[in-house]
C-alpha cells in the first residue's frame, strides 16, 4: 500500500471512495474535498494504482478537525483505515483534534486514543413558515465571526468565509444554508434558533445536523433522525458553549 498527499488530478476519484464507503453524493463529496485541498491536506492510500482510501484535516487556530477519512469496502477490516489515520495523525500539529465519528469508525478512533464526547444527529426538515423577522446578506458580520467563536471554541473564520450560500440572521443567530443543508446554525436561544429554521425551510432547507443537547428542539419542529455520529476528542478539551450550537457545518468539519 502506498499513502501520499491528494493532489486536484486525484479529486474525482478519491471523491468516488467517499461516495463508494458512505453512498454520499458525488457532487457533494467534491465540493468538501475542494474546501479540505483549499484549506487543509488530505492523504490517500493506493493499491496497484487504486485509490482505496482517503482522509484529510483542517486546522483552526486551536484544534484541527478530521473528515472525509473512507474506505472502500471490500477493504475495510483489513488495517487500511489505521494505517492512513496514523499518517494524517503525524501531520497534525494541534495540541487538540477532533472529529465526528460513524457507527462504523467509532473502533478504529478509539483505538487510536480518541473520546467519546458527544452524538451529533442528522434531521430531515419539512413543512414550516415563517421567520419574517430573519434577514438575509451574503457575507459574515463580525458579530456573527465572534458567535461563532464563542460556540465552536475557535475561530474558523477561513472555513466560514468560503462557504457558498445563503447567510441567514436576526439579532442574537446567524445560518448559513447551502446545497439544502443548514449550517452552521448559532444562536442565543430557542426563539431565535427557530425563526431562522422556519426562514431556511422556506428557502429550501431541508436538513440539519444537530448536538445531542438539541434534539427534542428539533424534533419538537418536526424533525426526523436519519443519522447519528459520535463526537469524538483527542488531546485537551474545548472551550466550546453547546447551548449556542443549534447546527454544525458538515460532519466533515465540524
């Protein structure tokens, strides 16, 4: 087995590993492995010239967060996964990483020194109104930066700047909505968290991913659980506010 860097010709099939390991969207997998090769690094690991597994990191200020690590199927439960991870593990130089786990992976982290810390849970959205009071702009405000700060535990403003979509406000929370996700979603409360949920459905949101703390708010507005991951840590804890967190970015970044 051979482990290199991703490199932009390697993108479309590495891309296909993620949608092979995960039945993601192609699509979609492209645009999160632009932002990683834009922002961070991503390794892979090839047998006879087949790219069989990916996994790749950004680094914040504080902590770095691991995403997109996949691995194609009729190789998993063969130390493919460990072996990549332990690579990408020596390119990180943050004294904290962490990472949002599946089902699947949650052994493999484990193994590697990672705790548990939390779920983080996929809803499907539908039919609400409302949300006049939201605004929409197109580009982060400094308070909606320091929010968002507060919540996450670090500042990812260059993560946050790239993202294509729709930025959703009221005084007190900010949304971004794009490719029919909503996230990041940050707020001081309940009421606020709602009004800019009720706008991003009529804009057509149809998901989010949520923390553990929120999920009877969510499915008080009739959210359905399609997936959940574990919140996983390695190295120092976070000075993060779980009561602003309403919605995280992506599982791939947190």
């Amino acid at each position: 087995m051979i482990i290199r860097k991703i490199k932009r010709e390697d993108l479309d099939n590495a891309a296909k590993v993620m949608v092979e390991a995960m039945n993601g969207n192609l699509e979609g997998a492209k645009i999160i492995f632009n932002l990683f090769l834009e922002l961070g690094e991503c390794l892979l690991a090839e047998e006879e010239g087949e790219i069989i597994a990916t996994a790749c990191y950004i680094s914040y200020k504080i902590l770095s967060w691991i995403g997109n690590v996949a691995v194609k199927p009729r190789y998993q439960r063969k130390g493919y996964g460990k072996r990549l991870m332990s690579e990408l593990l020596k390119l990180i130089n943050t004294k904290v990483i962490r990472l949002d786990s599946t089902t699947e992976g949650y052994r493999l982290y484990r193994g590697l020194g990672f705790i548990e810390e939390y779920k983080t849970i996929l809803y499907e959205l539908r039919d609400l109104k409302g949300g006049n009071n939201v605004k929409i702009t197109d580009k982060l405000k400094d308070w909606m930066m320091n929010l968002d700060k507060k919540a996450f535990g670090d500042d990812r403003g260059k993560l946050l700047g790239r993202i294509n979509g729709l930025i959703l406000y009221t005084q007190g929370g900010y949304g971004i909505l794009s490719r029919n996700i909503l996230g990041p979603l940050i707020a001081e409360d309940d009421f606020i968290a709602e009004s800019i949920i009720r706008k991003a459905v009529e804009l057509g949101a149809r998901r989010i991913i949520t923390i553990e703390d929120k999920t009877e708010f969510i499915e008080d507005l009739g959210g359905r659980r399609l997936y959940t991951c574990t919140r996983m840590r390695l190295g120092e804890s976070i000075n993060e506010d779980r009561s602003l967190i309403y919605g995280i970015y992506r599982y791939a970044f947190g």
